[in-house]
C-alpha cells in the first residue's frame, strides 16, 4: 500500500461509478494501490452538480446517493476547500486555464501534498503538480 494521497479528479469519479470505458484496469490497479488514501476535493461536489445541471452528463440517482455509494465503494474521503486551498490558488492564479474546479482540484492536491490521478492533459502538463 503506498503512503502518498492519491487525490481523484471528477471525471474519475463520474467514470468510476457509471462504468465508463476510460476507468480502464490500470486505473482501478493505481487506486486499489492507494486503498485507504484516496481522497476527492469537495469541489467535485459542486463541478458534478454544475455537469447535471447543464445537462452535460445524466446521473441514475440523486448526486447525494452517487457521492454516498461512491464513498462505500472505494472508501474516498474528502478533502474540504479550506483558507490553505485558497491561499494555494493565488499561487497559480495566472498559470493555466480558468476551469475554477481545476484550480481547486490542483490547490486541494498541493496542500495535501497528494497526486492527481486526472486525465486532464492541461492539469498533467503542469510542471509543480505530480499526476497520473
């Protein structure tokens, strides 16, 4: 088991729990390997209900179930947005594209000092953030 937070981006978790065809083996394999420090930002919450709610993407239950079944399944915790997250996104104000979820996401894995598993390609281009 390794001791660093893996730190999941949104759209993992969408795919996670819909079966999507892009939470492929290998992913499932790092996040199993990270069992019991895996965590989400609780700007997931907001970023998913903001994708429903555009009607970007369609959830089969209520998104208070989805992150409740979420949570049981892989044991994630979350990781609330605090004055550090904050103080982190001022930081990088001005380094990469304006998605405020992605700022946070990015912030929350700085001050927890975890890696992102994202397949965000302009989040994996960032030089001072680990990701998968």
């Amino acid at each position: 088991m390794s001791k660093q937070k893996l730190l999941v981006d949104t759209h993992y978790l969408i795919w996670d729990m819909m079966g999507h065809h892009r939470f492929t083996p290998t992913i499932e394999k790092k996040i199993k390997r990270h069992q019991g420090q895996c965590y989400f930002s609780t700007i997931s919450y907001w970023e998913l209900g903001m994708l429903v709610g555009k009607g970007r993407i369609e959830m089969p239950v209520t998104l208070t179930q989805f992150f409740a079944d979420l949570i049981k399944k892989r044991q994630y915790k979350p990781l609330a947005l605090s004055p550090q997250v904050a103080d982190h996104t001022r930081k990088f104000a001005n380094t990469f594209h304006g998605d405020p979820a992605d700022r946070i996401i990015v912030a929350t894995a700085l001050e927890h000092n975890a890696v992102v598993l994202t397949a965000d390609e302009k989040l994996k281009a960032l030089s001072f953030l680990e990701t998968f």
